[in-house]
C-alpha cells in the first residue's frame, strides 16, 4: 500500500517531503526492486524511525512498523523471533512476561536498526553486542532474491560467514531485513548511579571505570553540565559488596544518587543536561558515533579537548556523550561481523542539533561535529555508523572509518547483492 504521510520520530525525517511510503514488501515493491524501477533510489528503510535516514527528500520509504510486528518467545531455547517492525521496548516488554531480557540500548524506541548497526547497551560488556545476539537473520538482497541465513558454525561454507558478516553491521547497504531470532538473558534488576561531575571528576571516573567488572558500565552526557551516569546489573534483585566498592571509589557531587530499576527500558528516564525541543520550535539534529580503545592515562588528555570542543558548541541543545563496550565486546570470537572495532572500550557520540529551518544554524552544528572528528579521532579512531549520513558530504569518510580493511570486501559484496544500488550508498 503506498501512503503519501508520514509518522516518523525523528524531526528531519518527518518534514520531509517524501515521495511517499510502503508498508509492505509485497510483491508489487518486489518486482519495483527486481527491474530496478525503483526511482528516485536509494530506497529508504524505516524501522523504529528514530534516526535522519529512515526518509529523504522525494525518495520512496519502505516503513516496516505497519506489517512487520510479529514477536515470538520460544521457551525451550530462550529464543525470541521479532519481525522487523518491532521496537526495542515492545522486544523488552515481551520477554519480562518470560523474565527473560535482552541488551537493548539506553533507548526503548530504537527499532530494528539498533541491532543491525552493531547495538550497544550498558550491558554490552557482559552479554556483547545486539549483533551478537543474533542467531537467524532472514530477509530480501536488494536484488529481490529471498534468504534465511543461521549463524555460521565450525563446519559452514565460506558464502555462509561472508554473507553473515556482512549483515551483522552492515545489513543497510545490502539487504532488506524482514525478521532475526536472537539469544535472550535472564532477567535482572539494575542498580543506577548518577552523579553531576566537573571535568577532572569524569577524567577520574572514566579511568577508574576501565578496570571495573563487566556487569557494570559507565555513561556520561555533556550538555549544560556534566552528568555520569553508571549501570550495574545484579544477580537476581540481590545487591552485592562489588556495587558499594564502586561507588566508593568514585568522585561525586552533592545530587549523587541510586536506585534500583526493574529492567533496562526504565534507563529511558534518565534526566539528561540538554535543552530539549521546545513547543515552539522544533529541533533538528546530527549524530556522528565514534570508536576508540581504552584511554589509559589519556583520560586528561581527552577532557582538554572535550573542554575547547563544548566551549564553542554551537548552542545549548548540541552535546557530546559516551558509552563504554569492553568485555564481551571483545571477546566476539571468529570476527564474525562488520563491527570491527573490537578492541574499543569508548563509544562517544557528538550530536549537533538546529532549529528546523535556520539553515545557518545546521551549517554551524555540522561543522562543529566535524571539527570534534577531527579532535577527538586521535583518541576514538573507528566509527559506529548507528547513523548513517548519505546525504551529508562526510559519508565516504564514516563508512571508511567504520570497516577499514573489510571495506573493499563489502565493496564486491555490494556490488552482487545490490548492483543497482537500491539501497545506501556504501
Ligand atoms: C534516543 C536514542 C537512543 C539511542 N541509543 C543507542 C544506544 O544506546 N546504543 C546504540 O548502539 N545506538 C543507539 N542509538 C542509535 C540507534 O541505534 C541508531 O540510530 C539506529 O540506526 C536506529 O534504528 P531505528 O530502527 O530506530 O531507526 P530507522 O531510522 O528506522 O533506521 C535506521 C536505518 O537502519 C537501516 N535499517 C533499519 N531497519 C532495517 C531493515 N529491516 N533492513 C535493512 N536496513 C534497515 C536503514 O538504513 C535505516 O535508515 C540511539 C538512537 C536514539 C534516537
């Protein structure tokens, strides 16, 4: 069915002045694909429609949200199978009902696209990446052609792992995903530290969290303030010595607190120090991942540039913030995915927002995040493209920062699987 509205979450994407939307990949859109009328291209792919690229300007958007809904638990291999319109808070709500949980991220509504871009949670250092998790993959190439790929074992074909690799974290160049079966967790409550910080405490929390266990992570947001925020998760509801013998250890202010949450969408009501979109004007916006191994003695190092970056921030709703990976995230044996930067233990993210419609604006916040690149990749090297910017003049340079040396094998990969390009330019 094609509609000619839209309902998207993210701001740019809805004013958009789209060509118009699928909500289904029948057989109608298929053929569109298969004789490559598809015009103008690329196709646009909405999933929980949170980030810039799920629409662009004239361009058709296949909204998965509509028909693609289906979740199912199967108990006997803790297994959950969600189609690809399903977000991550209706996974997570999903899986309490069996006390089951997976790593989503420290937002339930991401959709698909937060596991297929690599998915870091505050509790990837335990459990791994949303990619990770993933143990069936099935879907369209952007040829037309059906698949159902299994995560590889020992004894699969080299056709097997390539194509797996591929689609693990970097499924948006090649493939439309239609549903993935995923490992789940058990259950747990989450103890949650926060804390307002100045920048010698969080050069001292960022050190002190890189030795700390893997069931515990740190996030922080630069806004208006500094504001740290730490995730640890418990056995069961039981509160453990090790919590304690961290907050011990950490610089606080005088509005440190903690408390218990339930399950990981609650990280949702976390009180961030950014000015947000105000009734009357509307706030466009940018975010450029990065990646980057452990800071060592370097913490210091980093909060000077991160200093002289936020004094010319371009206006109070633009921000830089960091997740911590580590752990688990390393230890993803066999490299079986496009998510190569494995020895990172830092995710900072660098976000430039814009009142809708003042163009200057958007030009400033642009360069900014540009300019905090090239600051900050000394330190953070690799990128996470969870964003993807086709339509912003760094995108050659994000793509080759995010895959490096696989890159020229997803090159020949797209070229077999989307020789039309269909979908995102890669
Ligand atoms: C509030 C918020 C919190 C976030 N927190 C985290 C976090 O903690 N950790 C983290 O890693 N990331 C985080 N992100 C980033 C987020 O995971 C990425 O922006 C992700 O791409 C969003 O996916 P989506 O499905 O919601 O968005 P969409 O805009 O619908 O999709 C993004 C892109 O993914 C691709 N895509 C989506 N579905 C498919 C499909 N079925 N087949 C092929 N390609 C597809 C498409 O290219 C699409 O344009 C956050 C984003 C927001 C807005």
């Amino acid at each position: 069915m094609i509609e000619r509205t839209n309902m998207f979450i993210n701001t740019q994407a809805q004013d958009h002045q789209i060509a118009g939307i699928y909500k289904d990949l029948d057989a109608h859109l298929l053929n569109l694909i298969k004789t490559n009328k598809i015009n103008p291209k690329p196709l646009m792919i909405c999933a929980g429609s949170t980030s810039s690229c799920c629409a662009a300007k004239g361009h058709w958007t296949l909204d998965l949200r509509h028909n693609f809904k289906k979740i199912e638990f199967y108990q006997s291999r803790n297994e959950v199978l969600i189609e690809a319109g399903v977000n991550m808070q209706s996974l997570i709500d999903e899986l309490k009902e069996y006390k089951r949980s997976f790593p989503i991220g420290i937002s339930g509504t991401t959709g698909i696209g937060y596991i297929l871009t690599g998915g870091i949670s505050p509790l990837s250092r335990k459990y791994g990446l949303a990619i990770d998790q993933i143990k069936e993959i099935q879907g369209f190439w952007a040829t037309g052609e059906r698949f159902s790929i299994k995560k590889p074992i020992s004894s699969s074909g080299k056709d097997q792992l390539i194509q797996w690799k591929a689609l693990c974290g970097a499924a948006p160049f090649l493939a439309i995903i239609t549903q993935i079966k995923l490992k789940t967790h058990p259950l747990n409550s989450l103890k949650v530290w926060e804390t307002t910080l100045d920048p010698k405490q969080l050069a001292q929390t960022i050190s002190i969290s890189e030795d700390w266990p893997n069931h515990a992570s740190l996030y922080w947001v630069w806004g208006e303030t500094i504001k740290a925020f730490g995730v640890y998760e418990l056995k069961g509801s039981y509160i453990d010595d090790g919590f304690n013998k961290i907050i011990n250890t950490l610089p606080k202010s005088n509005d440190f607190r903690t408390y218990l949450i339930e399950d990981i969408a609650q990280l949702n009501k976390l009180k961030f120090p950014i000015t947000a979109n105000s009734v009357n004007q509307k706030k466009y916006s940018e975010v450029l991942g990065l990646l980057g191994p452990p800071l060592k003695e370097n913490s210091n190092e980093l909060i000077k540039s991160l200093e002289n970056l936020m004094q010319n921030r371009p206006n109070a709703s633009s921000y830089i913030s960091a997740q911590q990976l580590g752990g688990a995230t390393v230890n993803e044996k066999n490299h079986l995915s496009s998510f190569i930067h494995r020895n990172s233990m830092w995710k900072p993210w660098i976000t430039g927002s814009w009142e809708s419609g003042n163009e200057e604006q958007r030009k400033e916040s642009l360069i900014w995040i540009e300019q905090g690149w090239l600051e900050l990749e000394k330190f953070f090297p690799g990128v996470h493209l969870a964003q993807i910017h086709p339509h912003l003049k760094w995108h050659k340079k994000e793509v080759r920062a995010a895959f490096k040396s696989w890159l020229p094998e997803l090159h020949q990969l797209k070229s077999k699987y989307d020789p039309k390009g269909i979908l995102l330019p890669l």
